[in-house]
C-alpha cells in the first residue's frame, strides 16, 4: 500500500474504536484536503494530559510496550509507548535508510546518543542490530575512551552530537563512512556543518529530525534534497499556526504529524510546534515528502511585523557562526510616527558582520530590519519586546 491516502484510511479505519480518536475520526476521506478539513488538530497539551491519567487515560496499551522511554513535556517525563510492531516498523523504515547508505554487516557503528531514560541510544541501537551492524552502545562523554573504543573495534559509522563528533575525530577516533548528527541543528547550521565536512572530508553526512514522540519522522537521503520524511510512517502537514489552516507547498508554518502505522499512542494531526517548509520532491527511494530546512524554530511568541508573520526562535539560525555574537538576541518592535512597523534585532555582544546578520534576517524572515544593534549584555530571556501595544 504505498498511496498516501489509502495509507490515512488504513489508519482511520483501525482508530475508528480507538478511546481518544473515536469520536474526532471519519472512517474515510478521498484526499489530503479533506482529511485536514474533517480531522481536527491535536496538542501536545491534549496528549500530557491523557497520558497523565489513572492508566495512561485513553492511550492505555491495548496491547503489551515491550519498551518504554519518558521525555520531558513541561513539567512532567511523560512515557512514550511502543509495541513490538512499533519497533519492527521503526526498524524496517530506517532499514531502507541504511541499504540507502550502505550500511550493513561488516560494518560496526559507536553510538554516542545518550541511553538512560531517553530515545535516541536504544533507537539507534536497535535499528542497526536489526540490520546486522555490530553497535557499540558507548553513550556521551570520555571522549578520550570512546576514541580509542573506536579505534580498537574498527568504527565505520558514527551516531551522535555533532559538537561531541568533532571532539572525538580530534581525540583519534577513525573518520567514519557514515556519520548520523542529532541532538543539535546541523545542516541548518553552516558554520558547524563546514566544521564536520572539514574533519570528515569523504564522510557520508546524514541530518535527522524526530520527536521522542514521533520517531523517526525524516532524514537525509543520498541523492536527496534537506531531509526526507519516513511516509511509511507519518503523514505530514504544515500549517498556519494562528488559523490551522493547511499551507501551500513552500510556505513556512507548523509542522503537524499523523501516525500511519503507530499502534500504541497513535497521533493524528499532531501539533509539534515546530516550523518547518514542506516540499513535494521527485522519489527519493521511494520518498516524495522533504522539509528543505529541517526544522528552524518554534511557533511560540509569534509576532507579526510589516505585515509579515515573524517567529522570534528561529533568529537564532541568523546568528549562527557570526564572530563576536553570543546568540542571545532581542527583536524590538516600535510604531513609526506616520504609520507602520520599525524593527530593531539587538544582538548580544561584538559581531565582527553586521552585514551579513541584515542579509541573514531578510533571507529567513523575507523583511528587512530597520536597524541591527550591537549590546554587550541583553537582560532577561524575552526574545520579543513589542512596544506598539504601549501606544495603541
């Protein structure tokens, strides 16, 4: 089954009893913009809240996890459910993954994501076991041990922090064939990305992005453009976040996710609050859906300027490697004597290139900042101090 809309009546078809989705949910839809017409969005306020009840609420396990990870959401580490299915197709998605990169017996992969209570080690972890990679579960830290752990069992693929990667290729550790970046913005993130192409020259670089949540939901493709998203597995959308109203292909918004196959904790148009651009690509072995930025910021604290909607977390790619900056900033929006918006991005410490943060700004907010101001200490975290609500 591999029509994107037999796949959402498939899953609509077997939530149509399910506790939490039962009276939200058509049996069926014939096509994208009926679906997101008919099914209402879902928030991460909404799922803390039933998996904070007696027995997980509504998302109580029909059948037995066979793994449970917590994450925290605010205040509280809430449990993420999977089913022995879940795993299996979790690990077959990402297998497809791995023949696309080459991976496979014969190869031995040092996984440097953190295990504990959270995701990321075991999923990785476990996908490569389950297609015969011999792994080495090392975790972060003891750079100087990991690199020589890597040495001595012949790594050829990497898992981990970029920042922690780097550390490690400087303590000894063989340049992988392959290296997995999470846990921090990566191919967004020019000036790191440069660093890690540098310290691994013929390295086959892959960008992920998942939720504990929602797992995976994209990554690299050789051949690929940004990051491709596992459609086998999710269902993905982009969304104003004032109206929800479905955005046009190219346009930036909220991403919102459904889970195709999910059986425990199944989600459907899932708010994730991050901002993301949503393309349709040619195949892709066999994927079609790309966020061509990954993911760049959050819809909290929007603002709209000059006209233009403006998410003040994903300014922090604008300040990204600049010399002298601190990465604390502040956007301050004034009303003009005559009419209209005066913005000001203060920047935290002594950039060495202005230019190129005005250039940056307008490139990623599509406006121009009326002036770009250098401060050596920023108080407090607010990102927005919108002075026009003072004068209106």
């Amino acid at each position: 089954m591999h029509d994107p809309i037999d796949r959402l009546n498939a899953q609509l078809e077997r939530l149509h009893a399910h506790p939490f989705h039962a009276r939200r949910l058509p049996r069926s839809i014939a096509s994208a913009a009926e679906f997101a017409e008919r099914v209402p969005l879902m928030s991460r306020a909404q799922f803390v809240a039933e998996m904070g009840k007696p027995g997980y609420g509504a998302f109580a396990p029909h059948v037995p996890p066979v793994r449970i990870h917590l994450t925290p959401m605010g205040p509280a580490l809430v449990p993420i459910l999977h089913s022995a299915a879940d795993l299996r197709a979790m690990e077959s998605a990402c297998g497809q993954h791995l023949d696309a990169c080459g991976i496979g017996p014969g190869d031995v992969c040092m996984v440097t994501f953190g295990y504990h209570l959270f995701v990321a080690g075991m999923f990785y972890q476990s996908q490569m076991e389950a297609r015969g990679v011999a792994c080495i579960p090392h975790g972060p830290g003891e750079t100087e041990r990991a690199a020589q752990v890597a040495r001595q069992c012949g790594v050829t693929v990497l898992a981990g922090n970029p920042t922690h990667a780097l550390k490690l290729i400087e303590a000894g550790c063989p340049v992988p064939r392959v290296f997995f970046a999470g846990g921090e913005p990566f191919s967004g993130n020019e000036t790191l990305y440069a660093r890690v192409r540098a310290a691994m020259p013929g390295t086959l670089l892959i960008d992920s992005y998942s939720l504990s949540e929602c797992l995976p939901v994209a990554r690299t493709f050789p051949g690929g453009t940004g990051v491709h998203v596992f459609d086998e597995l999710l269902h993905a959308e982009v969304i104003d976040p004032d109206s929800g109203a479905p955005l046009p292909e190219g346009e930036r918004g909220e991403l919102v996710l459904t889970h195709l196959q999910k059986e425990l904790q199944p989600l459907v148009r899932y708010r994730t609050g991050d901002l993301a651009v949503l393309e349709r690509t040619a195949s892709v072995r066999g994927r079609t859906v790309s966020l061509p930025r990954v993911v760049f910021g959050r819809v909290d604290s929007m603002v709209k300027v000059k006209g233009v909607k403006v998410y003040p977390s994903e300014l922090k790619r604008v300040l990204q490697g600049v010399a002298g900056a601190t990465g604390a900033y502040r956007i301050v929006v004034r009303s003009k004597a005559h009419g209209g918006d005066h913005l000001t991005l203060l920047v935290e410490g002594t950039p060495a290139d202005m230019e190129a943060i005005a250039e940056r700004f307008r490139r990623q907010t599509l406006i121009h900042a009326d002036a770009i101001e250098a401060v050596d200490t920023l108080e407090g975290a607010a990102l927005v101090q919108d002075e026009r609500r003072q004068t209106t």
